[in-house]
C-alpha cells in the first residue's frame, strides 16, 4: 500500500523516469540496427560471392542463417524473421550499388561466383 501511495504522491516523477528508461532502450536498440545493418552488408557480400548470381533464395536463407547466429540471443528475441528479411532487403538495396562502384569489392565477388561456377562444371562432368 505504500508503494501505491508513493506513486500517487509522486506520479510526475515516476512519468519522467518511465520516459526516460524508454528512451535509454529506444536508443539502444537503435544502435543495435546500426551493428546489425554492417553485420548484414558483410553477410550479403560474402552470400554473393559464394553463391553467385540468380540464387536469391538460397542466399537469402544463408544470410538469415548467418545473421541469426551472429546476433547476441537477447536482440533475437525481439527481431522476427519477417523484420529480418526486411533489413536485409534494405541493405542489399544499398550493397548492389556499393558493389557497382567500388572495384575492389567487385572483384572480390567475381573470384568467388568464378569458383562456384567452375565446381559446378566439375560435378556435372563427374556424372
């Protein structure tokens, strides 16, 4: 009864501390997307060199795979798969034309779809 009391008395304070601990949480969550939206760039990247092009779905499933093992499991809790795909949609949109313009990632990426297609040959003229 006298915590309910308190409250009463002092409902003002208790709204602003309230406000603030959001607050704090928002922040922190916001700068979780931040790690995770270069942890997902990283991911996309790596996906598309070992994958190559026309694979999506299976791309998509590896990164999200990835990702899932990546993130600390407190911040699993609360991004769900459909809000994961969402991020990585978005970040993918970015990384294609960072992709484009930067040379170097561009290579990257073309040495590893060149392995995957020469592996694919040599399985289908091993059988």
């Amino acid at each position: 009864m006298a915590i309910l009391n308190f409250i009463a008395g002092n409902w003002d304070s208790v709204l602003i501390i309230l406000c603030a601990i959001g607050l704090v949480v928002g922040l922190i969550a916001k700068g979780q997307y931040a790690i995770l939206n270069k942890i997902i760039l990283a991911l996309v990247t790596e996906a598309e060199k070992e994958f190559g092009g026309g694979t999506g779905k299976m791309k998509l499933a590896a990164v999200v795979g990835w990702v899932y093992d990546k993130i600390p499991s407190l911040i699993r809790r609360f991004i769900s798969l459909e809000k994961l795909e969402s991020l990585i949609d978005k970040v993918l949109k970015d990384a294609k034309a960072m992709w484009e313009t930067n040379p170097d990632i561009k290579a990257y990426i073309s040495s590893g779809a060149a392995k995957a297609v020469a592996a694919s040959e040599s399985q289908e003229e091993s059988v």
